[in-house]
C-alpha cells in the first residue's frame, strides 16, 4: 500500500537574495550610502571630516564606522565582531528601497513568525546593518497588523476599594452631576 504524503519544508537561506551587482548598484542610489561607498572604492585611506562634513547624518555614522566597512566584489560589508573577539560576521549594508523586503522575511514570513521586536531584531542584524536598524525594526513591529490583531488590550490595574472613615453626617459628600439634558414632549 503506497500512500502520497506531501512535506513542506521551510528553510531559511544565509545567502543574501540579490546579485553582487544589483546590491551595489542599489548601495550606488542610496544617498546616504553612496559618499562612503565611493570613497572605499576609490581610496582605503579615511576621508577626512571636512569632506563628511556636509553629508547627511546617517552617512556620517557610516564614516564612524569606517575601520569595520569592508568591500567584497564591490559591495559594502559591516564587519561585526563580538566583544571577546570569538565571532565574527559580515553584515551587508542594507540600501533604503531593500529595508522593507528584509523585514517581510525577517519578521512577516512563515521563517519570520512574527516575533516580537528582540527576536526580529536578532535575525535582522545575523545577515544585515543599516542606519537606524532599531528603530526601523521597533515601527515595523508595532505597526505589524497581523501583530497588533493577535494582542490583546492593555489591561489597566484598577485601585482597590476602600472604606473611607469620617467623624460626622456630612462631613464629606459625593455627588454625581449630569445634564442638561434635552427637553422632550413628556417632560
């Protein structure tokens, strides 16, 4: 007796999606990217702050980074080291119009599972690093709809009830004011 069965078998690939060629040309139209890209395609030497000096601010926090970005087949690469100096791993620096693709499969797939901001966070930064990651990661998530369905409303605590103990009739008083209210035919 021979029975049919059908798996499906989910991976998750640590090759990066797209050509040596198409990442550079996206790194090459990305503004903030573009300035650092050529001058480590032009030159291994540092540029001075007087050259950086008019670029945007995510391009200078690129510049601060200068001694971990390396060039592999014409494309930017972060190399992130542990603080004991045990690991090391290369993360691609991501362009702007790749951000959202990324995040789709770190966070949206059915490899993403639509973990919560640390988890999403970590498998973003395993391949890839881009200005502002966190921050990018952080809206991403709570702006997730299928996220934001499946949590529940924020319960507040409630103060507990408790006698209030007076000496005389009177001495304190509650009242609830309501009104106006419209005037209808029966008064």
């Amino acid at each position: 007796m021979e029975i049919d069965i059908s798996v499906k078998v989910l991976t998750t690939t640590s090759a990066d999606p797209w050509s040596s060629c198409e990442i550079q040309k996206s790194q090459l139209e990305d503004p903030n990217i573009k300035p650092i890209l050529e001058k480590k395609l032009n030159s291994a030497d540092r540029p001075s702050w007087q050259e950086i000096a008019p670029e945007s601010p995510a391009t200078k926090r690129y510049w601060a980074l200068w001694d971990s970005l390396h060039l592999k087949d014409g494309v930017l690469y972060h190399k992130w080291e542990s603080d004991d100096g045990n690991s090391c791993r290369w993360q691609l620096i991501l362009p702007k119009s790749k951000i959202p693709e990324v995040l789709r499969e770190t966070h949206d797939s059915a490899s993403g599972g639509h973990f919560l901001v640390m988890k999403t966070l970590s498998k973003t930064r395993e391949r890839f690093y881009w200005d502002r990651l966190r921050a990018d990661v952080v809206k991403w998530c709570r702006e997730c709809h299928a996220c934001g369905a499946r949590k529940g409303p924020k319960t507040r605590t409630k103060g507990h009830l408790q006698r209030y103990n007076v000496g005389a009739p009177f001495e304190r008083m509650a009242l609830d004011i309501l009104g106006p209210f419209p005037v209808t035919k029966k008064r």
